[in-house]
C-alpha cells in the first residue's frame, strides 16, 4: 500500500479525505502524534481508523484519517503518483 491516500467521501457534505497508512505496531503512537501536532482528539475513533476534521463548513471539509495496516502489511513510498481533480 502507499504511504498515503486521497479520496473523494460521498456520504454527507463534500469531504476531501487524505489518508495517512501506518503499521500495525506505530498506529497508536501516530494517533498521539497527530492528536498533539493538531491540538485535538480524532472526531472519529474505531479499533483501526481515525479521523481528524482539518476544516469544515456546512457543505465541505477536509479530512485527516490515520489507517492502521493489517499485521505484516507495509506502506511502500511511491516513486509518483497522479491526482485528479473535478471542477
């Protein structure tokens, strides 16, 4: 799996989530990390995925969600990556 991810949300508002992959042993320390950096808890919190709302208004927001990886399972660094935009 790639370090991170970009998705498009379609449930509710308009929401632009980046996700972040972290290995099974370091999620927790992540979670931590990204919960003192932002200066909030996580809005969402299940055993393996978390979200944190970077920004919000009634029809859109912007997402961080930290996604913990399955035991043995690693984030690779990708040497590109393409992103497409709808206007």
């Amino acid at each position: 799996l790639p370090v991170w991810g970009i998705r498009r949300v379609h449930c509710g508002p308009e929401i632009l989530r980046v996700t972040l992959y972290c290995s099974f042993d370091n999620y927790e320390d992540a979670v931590r990390l990204y919960e003192m950096i932002l200066r909030k808890e996580a809005t969402m919190q299940k055993s393996s995925f978390c979200v944190f709302v970077l920004y919000a208004t009634q029809i859109t927001a912007v997402q961080l969600c930290l996604k913990q990886l399955p035991i043995g399972v690693a984030a690779e660094p990708k040497e590109s990556s393409a992103l497409q935009f709808k206007v």
